[in-house]
C-alpha cells in the first residue's frame, strides 16, 4: 500500500489541477502541463540511467528528436507515386500504411501513425544500443562528452537534411489514433482529453520505472552506483546493466518525442538542440538524480515555468545557472535540503561553543 501511495496521490493532483482550472477558467495552462507531462517523460528516464547508473548524458534530446522526427516523417511524408512498388503494396496489404487528404484536398498515402511511432521508438532503441557498447565504457566527463557528440550529430543531421525539412523542421503531423475514439493532437476541443492522456502515459512510465528499481536489476543498479568495482567482484555484469538502463532511457526520450510531436503537430532541429539536452540534465539534478519523485516534480514546474515563457530570453542561461548552483550547493537536489535540520545544528554548535567558552 506504501509503494502505491505516491502514484494515488500524483493521480489526485492531476485530477485536481485540471478541476481547478475548470472552475477558474484557466484551460489555457493544460496546454503547457500536457506538453511538460511528455517532457516528465523523458527526465524520468534520464533520472535512472544518472541516479542508479550513474552515468550522464547530454545526448538525450538527441533520442527525443530522433522519436519525434522518424514519427512525423513517416506520417507526413506522401507514398502516393510509390503504391506500384512492391514494398509498399506489402505494407498496405498488412495495414501499415492509411490513405488521407493533405489541407488542400490531395491525396496522400503515408505510414500509420502507431507503425511510425513503432519504428521510431526501436529505431531509437537499436541506435542506443549501438552508441552505448563503446560510449558507456567510457566514464565522466569523458562518457559526457561523447553523449554530447551524439547530440550534435543528431541536431546537424536534422537541420540538413531536406527529409527533415531542415531549418523548417516538419509540420502538418497528423493526430496520434489511440482505442476508445482517442487521439493525441492538439485540438483545443480536446485539450482536457489530451492532458489525461499525457498524464496517463507519465504515470504508467513512472510506475515501471519504480518496478525496476524496487526489482532485483534496481538493486543491482544502485549497488553499481554506489561501488562499481565491488559490484563487479560480486558478479553483477556492469557493463551490461548500464547497457540495458541506456537503452530504456532512450525509449523514453523517443516516446516522449513521438507523442509530444504529434501533439504539436509538428517538431523542429530546437529539439534536438545541446542546450535541451543541459536542461534536461539540469531539472534531474534539481529534483534529485536518484529520487524520481524529485524529479518529476522539478520538471513539471521548471518545464511549465519555460513554456509559459517566464524566463522569456534568457530561457536557456537560466537552467545553465541552475545546474552550476545546484551542482555547488545541493549535488543531491533541492529536495535533499532540510533548511530546519541545518539551522537546528547551527543552534546547537552556537549553544556548544558559549557552554565551552
């Protein structure tokens, strides 16, 4: 009953957040919290590959690009002078691909959006996996600036190649279909629906993170974080843990990408952006990099703050100087500070040094 008390009481608060903007007619902010619901995703998943793996990396909008941009392209992209081809006859005969109209009335033939997701997702996974078998022998700053590498590649390859549309990014990404007549987009008629489902999609992603680490591979992955020389004495496999944890991070950051793209309707190479990829770390050492609950917290109200727009320009130097300050100050994150803990030993070392003088 304890291990499900957090989740009932974030699904309270999502409950109530949403009534309270019913009543005080404020729906508008639904829009930011959806959006940072998808990027809670992402955070999360980093938040277990550097609190119990105990790496870092600033590659991880490099993932979310790559989910959000294989997705929208896939279902953007028209087929149409291709449906003799062989290959895409299959993939119609299998149900792959679905015939629509672009806004002008032409017709399109583009892949479905949950098989384009589909291959976006393990497209992203096989990648990681690729990266990860020489990356992650690697360790500190070293481990960190080859993540960031790959994060350059990613953001440089999106804004060159004419596939991706470039400077432009692509637009015109068709609703996400889910059962029971659901869909991701970004209908302001469906903006209540749309935040449950983000929310709904956050929650089942934070409840199987917390099944991993309460498993015996989260035992294992803490005692490598805490001494990854005794844990390797002891027979645990570290490098393939650490594999495993990479990969899974990687499949968050691109669900998260698949499902905020179709959201917006769009994405564009600012998502694949290195400063992205030094927030994400940012909000993850603020809420803790071992503690998902601080996690989750700091990005919903730093990613809903950066979305209402109230750092305005100085967005990006804002989480860099929050990273530099919390990295000085609170290395475990804020929710680690106990400001009564430390102003009761400030007390008492005050009251031991009048009784000693």
């Amino acid at each position: 009953m304890r291990r499900l008390l957090p989740i009932c009481l974030l699904i309270g608060a999502v409950v109530a957040v949403q009534l309270v903007t019913e009543v005080s007619d404020t729906r508008y902010y639904l829009t930011q919290l959806t959006m940072a619901a998808y990027y809670c995703l992402l955070i999360i998943g980093l938040s277990v590959l550097m609190g119990y793996a105990g790496q870092i990396s600033l590659g991880h909008a490099g993932f979310f690009a790559i989910g959000g941009y294989l997705s929208a392209a896939l279902t953007t992209h028209n087929l149409i002078e291709y449906n003799q081809a062989g290959l895409v006859q299959a993939l119609q005969q299998l149900g792959l691909l679905v015939s629509t109209q672009d806004i002008y009335g032409s017709s399109l033939l583009v892949v479905a959006p949950w098989a384009a997701a589909l291959a976006a997702v393990c497209a992203a996974a096989l990648i990681a996996w690729l990266l990860g078998i020489p990356v992650l022998k690697l360790k500190g700053h070293y481990l960190a600036m080859a993540t960031l590498g790959f994060g350059i590649i990613v953001y440089r390859v999106a804004l060159a190649s004419s596939y991706f549309g470039e400077a432009d990014g692509i637009s015109e990404v068709p609703p996400f279909q889910l059962p029971f007549g659901l869909a991701v987009s970004g209908d302001f008629s469906a903006r209540v629906e749309n935040y449950y489902i983000a929310w709904g999609v956050l929650i089942i992603g934070l409840i199987l993170l917390r099944n991993l680490i309460d498993s015996r591979v989260g035992r294992a992955l803490r005692a490598i974080h805490a001494a990854p020389e005794a844990a390797e004495a002891m027979g645990v496999d570290t490098a393939r843990f650490k594999l495993k944890v990479f990969v899974i991070s990687a499949v968050y950051a691109a669900v998260a990408g698949v499902f905020l793209t179709h959201y917006n309707g769009g994405i564009g190479p600012s998502e694949a952006g290195v400063m992205k990829s030094v927030r994400y770390v940012a909000i993850v050492a603020v809420g803790g990099m071992a503690n998902l609950n601080g996690a989750l917290l700091m990005g919903v109200v730093l990613s809903f703050m950066s979305l209402r727009g109230v750092f305005g320009t100085y967005d990006d130097a804002v989480f860099g100087l929050i990273l530099i300050v919390i990295m000085l100050f609170a290395p475990k994150g804020v929710l680690s500070l106990n400001p009564l803990a430390r102003v009761r030993a400030t007390i008492g070392r005050r009251r031991l040094s009048r009784e000693g003088g």
